[in-house]
C-alpha cells in the first residue's frame, strides 16, 4: 500500500515543493524546486537519528526488561525514526543484562517505535577522573570482553578515554573491527585526542562535556575536536553547552550532530528517576544528581531542532545535525533522507516546526498513544 503527502520537501538535493510517495520505502519525490521560508505548506525532513540515548518514559536502558521498547515508543512521537540504546558505566553483570535486553529489542521491533540500531557503550571504558554522571565503575578495556559484550547487541558505538593503558591500541583494534570509537569522558591531552584519531577513532562523545577544555597553551581534547574532528555529537539543550561554545563548534566541526543524551525523565514530571545505579532528579527543565551534577538531559529531537533554528541555522542544516549526519557516521545510507530506496522514515512539521505526523517504515506513528 502506498502513501502520498505533499509539502515542502527535503531532499539530498535541497528543497522540492511537491509530493513524497511511499511503502515501506520511499518510491519517488516529484515537484519542484522551492524556497519553504516563502512557501506555505508543510515541511517534511527525514527521521531524526539519535546515537545516545539513555532513557524515556520513566524508563533507564540499565532496567533491561521492557525498557528499550518504551524508550524507543516514547522517543518516535518526537520524531525519532532511529536510535542507540546507550548504557552506563556499571559492573558487568549490569552491562549484560542490560544488552541483553536491547538485543532482544534489536530482534523483534514494536510498529510505531523507533528502530533500535544496536548499542552505544557508554562506559565503563573511561577516565575514573571524568566521571560527570556516570557511577564509579570505570576500568580499562580488553577487546576479548568487548567482543564477549557484542554477542549480546550489536556494538555500534563505544566510549573511551584514550589516555588509559592500552586504549590506543584497542581503539585501532575497534576500528578495524567495524565499531565506530568515541573519544569522551576523557582526561586526556590534544595530544592524546590527536593520537587517537590516528588510530582510528571517529569522533567526540557530548563535545564539551566531561573533557579537558580548550586553553592557548593546552588545547586540550576539545582542542583536538575543533581541530581535527569531521564528526563529533553535540547536546543541543541549551544547558550542557552554550550557545557561543555550539556556534564554535558548528563552525570548526564539518559534520557535527545532535543526540538527546536523554534520560528516563523525559517527557515525564519532575521527580526521582533512575539513571543506572544513580539517582537523579527533574527540575528546572534539566537533570541533575544531588550534588547539581547535570546527569543527562530531557531532550527530544524534535526540541534539539527547534533549538538548533534558534540560534540562527536554516532548517535544512538543521535537519541534515539530526538525521543524515549521524546516520551518514554509522555507514547507515537508507535511513537519515528522503530519497527513492530509502526507509520511508519521515516527519512533517507545521510552520511553526512542530511535529504533525512521522511515519517509520511507512507506518504512521500514533503520537497520542500513551
């Protein structure tokens, strides 16, 4: 069965007025070219695509359980079509069941949910000295027990301090296996972070957060980023960075994105949520641990574009930082864009950049669900 919507389309290409038409995958785009500041309609951008996500709707990826289905449920009615599950620094036996979980969610997708791509590892591979949230569980890393940690999900994305003993080694090791390597929750000089992208590491967990800053005598790891990096994720909440430190990065950082870095607290009331084995707290439109650490965010995509186009970027870069950049980091090429073959993976927006329908697969998402 085949769907038609029309509006303002973006396409690789740029902006088309016309009609998007789709199954499962999108079959063709038709219309003209278009200038959608001046066009009235709606827009229709590509699915957004967030690599770090820990959690939604009252649910943390470290519960295991069901919770990755009701994060990935909860984050498609902000336009999410995909996502990395993303967990936290913890003892093992908490990381495996947590996978375990996101394996079993990876196997068996629910309509209407966000289509869960594998697992971003997020610790325990990091600087016991740039913690931020994570709990004290940090350690060093051997390949066997990454390897042992991939049977449960795929391994997509995995943080780690380069600095520690070792690191340089594993994160050539990671890369030649395929595993896109984060540099984040780092001690680490400019010097390690250049190191590291020569052996292979890819890009910049939370660019900004829980790393050396930049100095002009020592760089730092951000140095290093603003530097070097093609692609780093950033945290568009307007509280974790910014908004000058985002306009450095946005102009330094060719293909910079966004993640939520979202927490169980998202789209829920203020209160206590769990973020592994931490308590944290929803107040004052963030997340913090008791001692005012932030500890994640509530972000939503649809909020991290909004936000984006505040500060002073057309739509469609604005779009291209939550969709295709970060699929576009992954090797992912059928998700991320509205063109023919691609998972018809969309989200139409009304003029005032607010969702209106978003279709996974093709399938409309009911955004009233509970």
């Amino acid at each position: 069965m085949s769907t038609a919507i029309k509006g303002n389309i973006l396409t690789p290409g740029g902006w088309v007025s016309g009609e998007i038409r789709f199954g499962k995958r999108i079959d063709e785009v038709t219309g003209g070219d278009a200038d959608p500041s001046i066009n009235s309609g709606d827009y229709i951008i590509p699915g957004f695509v967030d690599l770090h996500v820990h959690g939604a709707g009252g649910k943390d990826i470290m519960q295991g359980g069901d919770a990755p289905q009701v994060v990935a449920k909860m984050h498609a009615k902000h336009g999410t079509t995909s996502l990395l599950a993303t967990t936290m620094t913890a003892p093992p036996e908490d990381i495996v069941a947590a996978l375990k979980a996101v394996g079993a969610a990876c196997a068996n997708p629910v309509a209407g949910s966000a289509r869960i791509l594998g697992v971003h590892l997020e610790g325990p591979y990091i600087n016991s000295g740039k913690l931020g949230a994570q709990p004290p569980f940090a350690r060093s890393a051997t390949l066997d027990e990454v390897n042992k940690l991939g049977e449960h999900a795929p391994m997509r994305l995995i943080t780690v301090a380069p600095e520690l003993d070792g690191h340089l080694q594993l994160v050539r090791e990671l890369a030649d296996a395929g595993i896109r390597v984060q540099i984040g929750h780092t001690m680490g000089s400019y010097e390690d972070g250049v190191a590291a992208l020569e052996h292979g590491a890819a890009g910049f967990t939370h660019l900004f957060n829980a790393m050396n800053g930049l100095h002009h005598r020592e760089p730092g790891m951000v140095g290093a980023a603003l530097a070097h990096a093609q692609y780093a994720e950033l945290i568009p909440d307007l509280l974790h960075v910014h908004p000058g430190a985002i306009k450095v990065a946005l102009r330094a950082i060719p293909h910079l994105y966004c993640v939520t870095d979202s927490t169980a607290a998202t789209g829920m009331p203020d209160g206590e949520y769990m973020l592994g084995r931490q308590v944290v707290h929803k107040c004052m439109g963030g997340v913090r641990l008791p001692d005012g650490t932030l500890a994640g965010s509530t972000l939503t995509m649809d909020q991290a574009l909004r936000n984006l186009v505040s500060l002073g970027l057309d739509l469609a870069d604005a779009s291209r930082r939550v969709s295709t950049y970060a699929a576009d980091y992954l090797g992912e090429t059928q998700i991320g864009r509205l063109a023919p073959g691609c998972f018809a993976d969309i989200v139409v927006l009304d003029r005032n950049l607010n969702i209106k329908s978003v279709y996974i697969e093709g399938e409309a998402c009911d955004l009233n669900d509970a």
